[in-house]
C-alpha cells in the first residue's frame, strides 16, 4: 500500500524533466545552437573577420528573414562548413550557392566579395607565388 504513492511520483517526475529538457535552446535546424541568433551563429561559427565578410553574412541573413531563403538549408549548410578545418566561411559560401541553385533565389555573387576568387586577371592571387614551369620539376 506504501508503494502506490512512489508509482505517482516518478512518472510525475519524469514528465517535468522531459518538459525542462525541452524548453532549451532549439535544434540546430531552427538556427539556434547554444541560444545564439542566426547572424551570431554564422559570425562566430564561421569565423568572419572582415568587413566583406559581415556584409556576405548580413546579407544571408537578410534572405532569411525575408523568406527567400529557407532558414534549414542555411544551418544545415553552417553545421557542415563549421565541421571542416578551416576556411569555413568559404566552403560555407560555395556549398551555399551550390545547394540554393533549384531555388528561386539571388544570392550575393561571390567574385564581389573577395573570397578566393581571383579578380586581378589571373588564376593565382595576389600574393600567390607563380607555379614553376613543367621543366623546372623534371630537374
């Protein structure tokens, strides 16, 4: 007769820990990993640093909130590009244009944007030294 009470409490208990556990943070899909905006997430995430950068990011997040840009194609774009090495905010960038192609949508065209795509007339950058000619390998 004792144990009749114990069989209410725990399930009792059960339920309002699922509840709290459920009131945390949304799921990444929402964009909302460790309670963050979407514009923080990406910044942050992808570690932006310059001004063409923030611009690139504002920019997505305009098309977010606008509803031109669903919001799970673009965390579920960050949460793969965050996984890689490094240059995250690149494989972002091309994996986003990438994946947006079917969409009915205009994103922010890259060679504006300086992102490791070559704007001064040839393959390399700036600061890439040249690639030495077949010949000088075979020596």
């Amino acid at each position: 007769m004792h144990l009749r009470p114990v069989f209410l409490i725990v399930p009792a208990a059960v339920l309002l820990c699922g509840l709290a556990t459920a009131a945390g943070p949304p799921p990444v899909d929402a964009g909302g990993v460790m309670g963050l905006d979407l514009k923080t997430q990406l910044e942050k995430g992808l570690r932006v640093r310059r001004p063409v950068e923030f611009e690139y990011i504002d920019q997505i997040v305009k098309l977010v909130e606008e509803g031109k840009l669903p919001r799970r194609l673009v965390t579920t774009t960050f949460v793969w590009a965050q996984k890689k090495e490094w240059r995250q905010l690149q494989y972002f960038q091309f994996a986003l244009q990438v994946r947006a192609r079917g969409l009915p949508v205009k994103l922010p065209d890259l060679r504006k944007l300086a992102v490791g795509i070559s704007n001064n007339g040839g393959v390399h950058g700036v600061n890439t030294p040249p690639i030495p000619r077949s010949g000088a390998l075979d020596r």
